[in-house]
C-alpha cells in the first residue's frame, strides 16, 4: 500500500517518498500490463514528478488496460458516462478498492467530519444490479458509504428526476435530524432545488441539518442559469446553518482520489496524489498559468490509470489557503476547446 496513506490528507507531504512510491507504481505497471509496457518499454527511473510517464484520458475509451497483479482479482468495470456513446473504462481490482475507500472516507471526512449519518441518493437503486459494472454515478454515491449509517435510494427511475419518492423522504426527515444527500449536480438540482415541495415536506425539512454533496453534471444546467451561489442558496433555504454544500471533481480514470471545494473555492490535493498543469502546446509543466490538468495518485495498482493527463483545464495557485489546508491547490477552468463534455463522468 501507499504510506503516504496513512497520514492525514493535507498535511505536509514526504516529497522523496511520494516520487519513490510513483517510480515502484510505474515499474510495476510496466512489468505487468503489455499495453503500457509496449508505450514506455525505454522508460527508466525518474528524478521528477514531471518525468514520470502518463497517458492522456481518451485512451482509457479505446484500451481496457490491466496489470497482473499477484494475488488480486479485476472484479468489476467501471464506466463513465459519455455524450458521444464510447465510455471510459477502468477496470477495478480488490487491492487498489481498499485503497481508494479509505482514500475518498479521509478526504470526506475532513470536510464533514467522522459522524455518520443517514445517506439520502439521488438515484434508483436499480442502478447497483449491473453484474460486474459500475456506472459513475452509483460509484459516486457509494463512495460515501464508510460515512452512512443507512443509504437510501430516492428515484424510482434514475433518468427521470419526476420519479422522486416524496413519502419516503418525508419519512426520513421526519426521523432523523442530521443527513447526508448525495446526487450528480444536474440531478439534485431538477429534483431538490427546482421542483415545488410537497406541503409535508416543507414542514419536515425546516430546521435540519443536511450535508448535500455533488459532483459532475454542471453542462446540463447551463440553459437554466443555475450558478455555484444559487444553487447553493436554494437548497439550503430553511435548514440548519450548520449545514452545507459540498461540490467535489474527480474522474472515473482517477478512482479514489477526490477534490471537495474549500470555502475559498479551491481544491486541495491530498498528500499520497498530486497534480501538474501542462501547456497544450509544449506539454511543460507551468504553475500560475492556464493548461491542461494532469492527475497522479499513488493507489492505482490494477491498471495504469495512476497518472493521466486530462482535457480539463486548471490554473495551480502556490500561495497558502486561509482554510489551513497544506499542499497544492488548484482552480478548474472548463474544458479544452472540442474536447468531449463528459457530464456525467466527474466523479
């Protein structure tokens, strides 16, 4: 496993060891996947995070890459969603689940905290029985799971955001004062924030304190005019002040690792991942300026999904952030220009 995993997230970092651990990574997908292999065969140790090899994001929708692990099974496939029909997929192991569970329960719960609570999805729960796959979505919202006393599913029809089950939420307000709710950002919206409540949900929604967390999905909201500040506003109304909207960005190629929005507006890299943003047009690593986000993580073992240049565009900010998190920091911008919309694979 990664020893950086056992320190707290965003604390400060053993540089020397993370470069050490990405080496070891890298050496043991070049030895055990054929693929990765035959792209970086003349690879050699590197002296820098910038030196180490990755692959861009796309490839992922064309290659189902795997490492042979010994003593590990590839159990599952996880895709994500796509507008052009041809999904990323990654294919999942039992070694590196564990990693990126208590990955994602650290980085939650230095945002939440460690008190489990009631985890409302909105999703169907039908979304679970696909055998052997996992869609984003459904993996999104179980990686809240370690932080659940209970999940419950509040679609009937995981298309259709008309489908919410009303009673059943009524029904848990009613019985518990603190929650979480999770859903994509476009589905929580259409479902919490722009539908009229029922009267009995009114009343039993008033005062609680609820922790909404979303992810991915802001494309599908854009002909609403539904911004960060509004969204936010709206499902607040009426509850506790100690309750709060987390929004997070992750991908399906960087399962584990997740980046929550501070209340700067910013998102922190957690000790055992890193970042680098790259000039499109020279792929040099730059710091204070535009360019394309890579992501490095030091979890992925079943497949070479460890270090992956995106299509997302960043800006990293060095200067220290007032919400007392150490390490790197970073701004997402959008996409690169005709770069796919993948609204529904930010997880």
């Amino acid at each position: 496993m990664s020893r950086l995993l056992t320190y707290a997230p965003y604390g400060k970092r053993d540089d020397v060891l993370f470069l050490e651990e990405m080496n070891a990574l890298t050496k043991k997908h070049i030895e055990g996947c054929q693929e990765y292999n035959r792209l970086w065969s003349d690879w050699r140790v590197s002296d820098a995070i910038e030196d180490l090899p990755f692959l861009h994001v796309g490839l992922f929708k064309y290659l189902e890459l795997k490492t042979t692990l010994q003593n590990a099974k590839h159990n599952r496939k996880l895709f994500s969603s796509s507008t052009s029909g041809v999904s990323s997929k990654i294919l999942l192991d039992d070694i590196s689940s564990g990693f990126q569970a208590e990955s994602t329960t650290k980085i939650f719960q230095d945002f939440v905290g460690v008190e489990k609570r009631p985890l409302l999805v909105i999703d169907s729960v039908k979304s679970l029985y696909r055998r052997g796959e996992l869609s984003a979505r459904i993996a999104a919202a179980m990686s809240l799971k370690p932080l659940s006393s209970d999940i419950v599913f509040l679609l009937e029809d995981s298309d259709n955001p008309k489908s919410m089950k009303w009673e059943l939420l009524v029904e848990n307000l009613k019985q518990h004062d603190r929650l979480f709710v999770y859903g994509f950002s476009w589905v929580l919206w259409l479902c919490w924030g722009n539908q009229e409540f029922p009267k009995e949900l009114e009343d039993a929604i008033k005062g609680k304190e609820i922790v909404f967390v979303h992810s991915g999905g802001w494309k599908k909201l854009e002909s609403t005019s539904v911004d960060q500040d509004k969204f936010n506003r709206t499902l607040l109304d009426g509850l506790s002040p100690n309750s709060k909207v987390i929004d997070y960005y992750g991908l399906v190629e960087q399962v584990g690792i997740v980046y929550p929005l501070c209340r700067f507006n910013y998102r922190h890299v957690p000790v055992w991942a890193d970042i680098l943003v790259r000039d499109s047009y020279s792929l040099e690593s730059v710091t204070g300026k535009p360019g394309q986000l890579q992501l490095i993580n030091t979890l992925a073992h079943g497949a070479p999904y460890h270090n992956i240049l995106t299509e997302d565009l960043a800006i990293i900010d060095s200067e220290p952030c007032d919400c007392g998190r150490s390490g790197k920091k970073f701004k997402l911008l959008g996409r690169v220009p005709k770069a796919e919309v993948r609204g529904c694979a930010n997880v």
